[in-house]
C-alpha cells in the first residue's frame, strides 16, 4: 500500500518560496501565471496487511504529529493499494 | 484555472530528506511504514482565458524550465477549472 501525503501552507500564510517562484517567472515572461504557492509531497510505503482504515488513521497521525507545522500548514492525503 | 504540480526524485536518486524522515518514523514507533520519499508540490493560479490545451502546455513548460531539475527529478501535473 502507498501514502500520499499533500502539505500546503495555510491560506493567509506567507509563503517566501512561492513568492520568489511567482517573480521568477514573471521575470521569465510568463506572464498569465498568478500566485504561486509551494507545498510538500510525500510518498509513503505501508505494509500491505493493514486494513485501509488503520492505513488512514496511521497515515493521518504520521500527517498531523511529523509531517505538518499544525499552525502554518495543512495537509491532505490518499491511500491506494 | 489552477495547476497542480508534483515534483518527486527519480527512482534510484538518493533522497536523503525522505531517508531522514523514515528514520525518524521508526524511532517514534511507526514500525509499519516502509520507504519515504519527499517531494515538491505547487499550485499556481493561471489566467481564465486560457484555454485548458493552452493550459497544459504553459504548465509543462514551467513544470520542466522551471520547477524540476529534469537529471534527478520527476513531475507530473493537473490543470482544472
């Protein structure tokens, strides 16, 4: 089984990275690009005897306990076989 | 419009931020994940009157000069309305 984890940061939270991403390329002429905002993408291998429920409730604590600031970031995520 | 973009490690590239992570799970405990790898995710706004062909194209473009180093990095995106 396989994770995928989404960490964006929160709406209203500044992000430096995004921002210096969006100037850039304007500076390289795309210029029908708005905001830009920069997350982090996880992939996580899961053994695959767990149930798909233990696998959300396992994969929502790594998220929310190691994975993700609570305060600036959220996070979303998907468990596939 | 808004683009979602996902930049991961190609397979066989060291990822050492995700090795840290992994390690990190088994020492708290989270003994039924396996492999970790740690990526990039971005979501940017694009002006409405592209057309969704055009869409595709300029995210490509931006996802390949821009947001991924193509010798070590993957990516692949969406474009929704």
């Amino acid at each position: 089984m396989r994770a995928k984890v989404y960490v964006t940061p929160k709406q209203g939270v500044l992000d430096p990275q995004g921002l210096t991403i969006q100037k850039a390329l304007y500076t390289l002429g795309y210029d029908r690009v708005g905001s830009v905002r920069q997350g982090k993408y996880f992939e996580i291998q899961l053994q695959n005897q767990l149930t798909d429920e233990e696998a959300r409730q396992l994969v929502d604590k790594i998220a929310h306990d190691v994975l993700t600031n609570p305060i600036i970031e959220d996070y979303r995520f998907e468990v596939e076989r």
